[in-house]
C-alpha cells in the first residue's frame, strides 16, 4: 500500500483537504495528516483523524515516540509529502530555507516525491517574490498542481484559488505510480504551450482556430521522457495530459499570457506552441446576440504580443522557442519574427500544405536560429518532429 504524508496549512481552502483525504483512501492510499497551528484555525484535527484513521501531528512533541527523529522517521515510512492547500507562507519558509515549523522540518527531510497545491489570492499568487519561490522549489525537485482561474474567497477571480480536490488526487497517483527518470533534462523546468486559443463573442460563440494541440502534448512528453519537470499549459483540446507532467488550462489568449507570467521563471525552456489568436473581440456581449439585433459588424482588437512581452521579463539562461505557422514556407518572415520578438529559436511550419499541420500526425518544419543555422526535418511524424527538436535543442544548449 502507497503512503502519503498530507500537510494542511492555514488557508480558507483547508476544509478542501478532508475530500483529499477520503478521495486518497478511496483508491487504497494511505494518509497521514500533519497540520500547521494556523490551520486548526479552519478545520478540527478531529475530523482528519476520522477520515483518515490516523491521529493528527500538530506538535511533534506530544504524544509521539521520542526515541525516535520524527521528521526524519516519517520520511522513511511515506511515499510521497503532499502539502494542500500550500500557503504562501509555507511555501516562503520551504524556498528561503527556513524550518521554524513541523512542516517545513518535514519538507527538508523528506527524501522522496513532494508535491504543492498553492493556495492564495490572485495578487498574493502573481506577487514575483511567490513566482520566484514556487520557481525555487520546482528547481529542487518538487512538483506543483496548479487551479484554474476562476473565483476566490476574497471575491476576485483569476489564478491562485486551490485545484480541485481530484485533479489533486489524481497527481499524487501519477507521482506514486511514474518512476524518476533520468535523461539530459533530469531536473530541468520545461514550460510548453499547445492548442488554440478562444476568444469569446458572447457565451455561446467565439474566435478559435482548427488547432490539435498534438505537437504542443507530443513536445511535452518528449521533455518529461527526457526527465524534464514539465508544465503544459493548454488551450481547450480533446488530448490527455501527457504522464508526469502538469497540465495548466486555459482559454484567451489573456489567460494564456497570465499563466505563462507565472510558470515561466525558473524555467529553462519555454515552447510556445499553441496557436494564439491574433484579435479578439472589443466587447464580449452578455448571453447569446440575437440574429434580429446583430448590427452585422464585430469591432476587433489586437491581442498582446505575449513572447514580445515575455522576452523582456527573460531570465539568463532561459532559452525561448517560437512557432510560426505560416501559408506557405516563408523563412525571411519567420526570422524576422525571431528578431522582433528576442526569441532564441523559431519553428517555421506550413499550415495550408496538404496532409500536413492543423489537424494532421504529420508536419514539415525547419528549426531556425539567431546565428543563420538551420534544420529542415521534411515530412515527418509531429511525434518525430518533437523528438527532432529536442535533440537540436539540447545539442544547441547542453545541460
């Protein structure tokens, strides 16, 4: 039987908790509970204890065997340290070093898989200082399960809020169940985006594109295969999240900007391969337009230039990849992309080419570089194609 080390930290969003404990025991996984003080301020140790089985660990030094290091003892005889919610205090004390706190002690001691499920007002979780520390931990080998945007307790909307109670379940069971891989990017951040944007009309009808996501998921498999920790943040497709890696969703090009601003640092690649719209409407209308009172026109506007953006937030060392789908093979358009935007690389691909691009297995794309250099992969599997890219990749920057 697998064993997970559950800490629940002083967040409106513990009581969340008690179903992770009882979605965990559903599917035969054992759980301990560790809570911090704050976080008996939301939820009774009593009502983990009976989820659970187990009596709650508030202060190491009660009621526990002190012929042993507990800290040290229970990483030994856990699995996996799941800390949800994760405060934007734990998280701080976890990626600055500190270990005034049971949990914190626990996290420094614990030798094997540990995942976070960050808990926190949108301002709180877009703040650099917490960007920088989720970064910090993910760079020393945890990994994070993320929520969608949407409400908070506070009353605002946007990212922060905590993942929904099976997405976290269903995490943990991958971890438990997919192996430590080594390869070249062993402990490396990958950030891929796939898929197509929406830009809504009003609540039935929006601007998308025919877009798969194939090569997006294809490239993220390829980084984790490759022992990458990796974040796909993914427009709305009909593809599984690839094993191991960690699925953001979004729609807007608006959102997608969002979560790349707070995934992106301390990544060291970034692939941006989802086909973002170019325009959205200037208003989106509430309920349905009605045929009768449709004006006959829609008032476009530009979306952001998000790499163009992101490139002025680049971190040293972190490589950038662009794609460009074009009608037609047009280098010249492509490399000047490359410049405008400070990318790093660019994926110049065909999208009108027959059997090829939106919608297909196969494509056809050359790797540009800022030095001139380039690879043509001809007509290939995108599964091939990804395997391609990485392996000119890593050959242009070595760990």
């Amino acid at each position: 039987m697998k064993r997970v080390l559950l800490g629940v930290t002083g967040s409106i969003s513990a009581y969340k908790a008690a179903d992770i404990v009882r979605l965990l025991k559903k599917e035969g996984i054992d759980v301990q509970v560790v809570q911090t003080p704050d976080s008996l301020r939301f939820v009774s140790p009593v009502t983990f204890e009976a989820l659970s089985g187990h009596k709650v660990i508030v202060d190491p030094w009660e009621d526990v065997d002190h012929s042993r290091v507990e800290h040290i003892a229970l990483g030994r005889e856990f699995d996996l340290l799941l800390v949800a919610p994760a405060s934007l205090d734990l998280i701080g004390r976890c990626a600055s070093g500190l270990a005034d706190t049971f949990l914190s002690l626990l996290y420094f001691a614990f030798p094997h898989k540990i995942l976070f499920a960050p808990a926190m007002n949108s301002h709180m979780f877009l703040h650099p200082a917490t960007q920088e520390n989720i970064g910090k931990l993910r760079s020393r080998g945890a990994s994070m399960v993320m929520g969608e945007a949407g409400a908070l307790a506070c009353g605002e909307t946007g990212l922060g809020r905590l993942a929904e109670p099976q997405q976290i379940v269903k995490r943990v069971k991958e971890l438990l169940e997919t192996p430590s891989l080594e390869g070249p990017l062993q402990g490396v951040k990958v950030v891929v985006t796939a898929g197509p944007t929406r830009e809504k009309i009003d609540a039935f009808r929006f601007i998308s594109n025919p877009s798969s996501g194939k090569t997006g998921y294809l490239l993220a498999r390829r980084a984790r295969e490759l022992g990458a920790q990796v974040v796909l943040i993914s427009g709305p497709v009909s593809l599984p999240a690839p094993e191991g890696t960690e699925r953001i969703s979004i729609e807007s090009a608006q959102e997608l900007e969002e979560a790349l601003k707070a995934n992106i640092p301390g990544c060291r690649f970034l692939l941006m391969s989802a086909a973002v719209s170019d325009f959205r409407p200037q208003k989106t209308f509430q309920g349905k337009i009605e045929k009768e009172s449709f004006s006959g026109s829609l008032a476009l506007t530009p979306n952001p230039d998000i790499l163009k953006e992101l490139s002025g937030i680049k971190e040293d060392g972190q490589v950038f990849i662009g794609f460009s789908a074009e009608d037609g093979m047009n280098r010249e358009r492509a490399r000047k992309k490359m410049d405008a935007k400070g990318l790093d690389g660019i994926i110049l691909n065909s999208i009108t080419a027959p059997g090829l691009g939106f919608g297909s297995d196969m494509n056809s794309a050359v790797l540009l570089f800022p030095d001139g250099g380039e690879r043509e992969t001809g007509a290939v599997t995108k599964e091939e194609l990804s395997a391609l890219v990485w392996e000119e990749l890593l050959r242009r920057w070595p760990r």
